[in-house]
C-alpha cells in the first residue's frame, strides 16, 4: 500500500516569476481543480508527466497532526510579488515532491529563517524530516 510523506511548503516567489508557472501552482493550489488544464501551459519537467501533481497540494492522511490539505496562493501588495502557503501529505510514489521542489526553486525568492527554509518533507515511518533551504550553507 505505501506510506505517506508530508510537505510543509511555504515561499515568496521571485517578481519575475511568469505568469504560466503562476496559473499552475493556482491550478494546483484550487481545491475543485477537477477541471480541465485547458488553457494552462505544461512545463516541461518531469513533474508534469504520469504523475499526480494536480492533487498533491489536496491530499491528506490521518497518520499526520494536520490531517487536511490546506494551501494559498496570493499576491502580496507590500512586497509586490506572489507568496504560497501549502501543507498535504500524500503517497510519493512518484517523487512527486522532490519533483515539486525541484520545479519551483528556480522561482523561489524567499524562504524562513536566515537560510530560507522553503520545504520541510516527513516521511512517514521516519524520526527526522528533511529541510529544504535556499542557504544550503
């Protein structure tokens, strides 16, 4: 069956991120994205190929404390750029995650903390999550 791995994912964007990778993580981040991706522009990144990215922002498990995908997206009107908020837990089955983070770092601006932590990923059976900073320092 597989165990579940957790994403806590939070980051500013770049102001020059493009509008194509915005309408894809709001696409992402819409919780009746049931639709279709019409209209979007697939990248083309792994990511976006057999896997499972148009619901990996909404996937949850009780095997976690925070049991209910959430995610934002949203433009902030002080820093002038867009900031994203998502926590879910899902099967990684097919690297969804690493895929994600590997897709949008290249438009992170902003993480946490002095070494802009932007990802914290759990596994399930495991006893330390692994931490994703810009700062790899």
């Amino acid at each position: 069956m597989g165990m579940y791995t957790e994403l806590i994912f939070g980051c500013g964007l770049k102001k020059e991120t493009p509008k194509d990778v915005i309408d894809i993580l709001k696409y992402m981040c819409d919780e009746n994205n049931d639709k279709s991706t019409e209209g979007l522009v697939i990248p083309n990144h792994p990511l976006f190929g057999d896997t499972r990215w148009r619901i990996m922002f909404q996937c949850s498990s009780y095997y976690f404390g925070a049991n209910e995908g959430l995610s934002k997206l949203w433009y902030d009107d002080i820093s002038k750029n867009w900031r994203i908020s998502t926590r879910s837990n899902l099967k990684n089955y097919n690297d969804e995650i690493e895929l994600f983070l590997d897709w949008i770092k290249p438009w992170i601006s902003q993480g946490s903390g002095s070494r802009d932590l932007y990802a914290i990923v759990m596994y399930e059976e495991s006893s330390e999550p692994t931490l994703y900073y810009l700062d790899e320092s």
